[in-house]
C-alpha cells in the first residue's frame, strides 16, 4: 500500500513541475518578471527606490565592464564604456551583443518605473572586436537619479532584461 502512494505522489509531483514549467514558457520566461524595486510592481517608495532586489552585476566572466542579461532562451551581453556601476549624472554607453532575429528595441525605465529616452541608439554595428554571440548595437543611457534602472531589450523573438543600481 505505501508503495502506491509513494508512486501517487511521485506522479502528482510530476504534473505540478510540467504546469508550472508550460506557464514559465508561456508567459514569456524572465522577461515579464519584476526583478527591480521590491515586492509590488507599482511600489514606488523611497525605500524601493533605492537598490535593485536582483541587480545584474558587471564583471561577468572576469571582464570588469561586461554584463549579461537575463533571457529565457538565447544570448544578452553588454559591453559598458563609462563608469561602472552607474552613477547618476553621467552618460553611460552600452555596446549590446544579442542573438535572435530583426531589429533591436530597447525601453529604459527609471526607477519610478518611468520611461526614459536613450541619449542614441540603438545603432545596429557592422564590424566589431566584442566576441558575443548575435548581432550587435550601440546605446548611450543617461541616469538622471540614484536607484534601480530597468533597460529591457527585445528582438522579434527573443527579449532580455538588465537591472542597474545606479549610484549617486
């Protein structure tokens, strides 16, 4: 008897893993996830403000300016030139290598969940030395305050997220 409620509960467990995993991919994998400013899409505290619950950390693969982004399926890489981490204030430059295909788009949003404009870009590079998987573009990104800075990417069927905390 225990034998077939071990097996019943092996087999239910199962089912559970499946639903869940069907509804990651259906709803878009971590690109629709709030990864930023706290517990509450719209919570728009001080507090929440002022760090990234998940930041995205530069340093990735032990190049002190490259950072990775969170996608479901695919490559997100940025090769940042300016002062990392962020500060507010100044300009930063994001050279992005991203797989997938068509255009890329690209929404910048400050830490109030605003959105902000891109100083330029993206700009689609033809030639490059930055060694990534896809095609390549440049941005530039002002960040006008401390806080956490969301830049969601996205290509016709491929999108990713990075997740700044930008310093005063």
């Amino acid at each position: 008897m225990h034998g077939v409620v071990r097996r019943l509960v092996v087999v239910i467990l199962a089912v559970l893993v499946v639903a869940v995993l069907i509804f990651i991919a259906q709803s878009g994998g971590t690109g629709s996830k709030d990864h930023g400013r706290g517990s509450r899409p719209n919570e728009t505290s001080a507090a929440a403000l002022k760090t990234c619950t998940t930041p995205t950390r530069f340093g990735a693969q032990s190049v002190s300016n490259e950072i990775r982004g969170a996608t479901a399926k695919g490559s997100l890489w940025g090769l940042a030139f300016g002062h990392v981490p962020p500060r507010a204030s100044e300009e930063l430059k994001i050279v992005w290598r991203m797989t997938g295909s068509g255009p890329l788009r690209v929404v910048f949003n400050a830490p109030d969940g605003s959105a902000q404009r891109l100083v330029f870009g993206p700009e689609a590079h033809a030639n490059s030395t930055y060694q990534r998987p896809g095609d390549e573009w440049g941005t530039a990104f002002r960040f006008t305050t401390p806080g956490c800075w969301h830049i969601h990417l996205a290509r016709r069927d491929l999108s990713g997220d990075v997740w700044l905390d930008v310093t005063a």
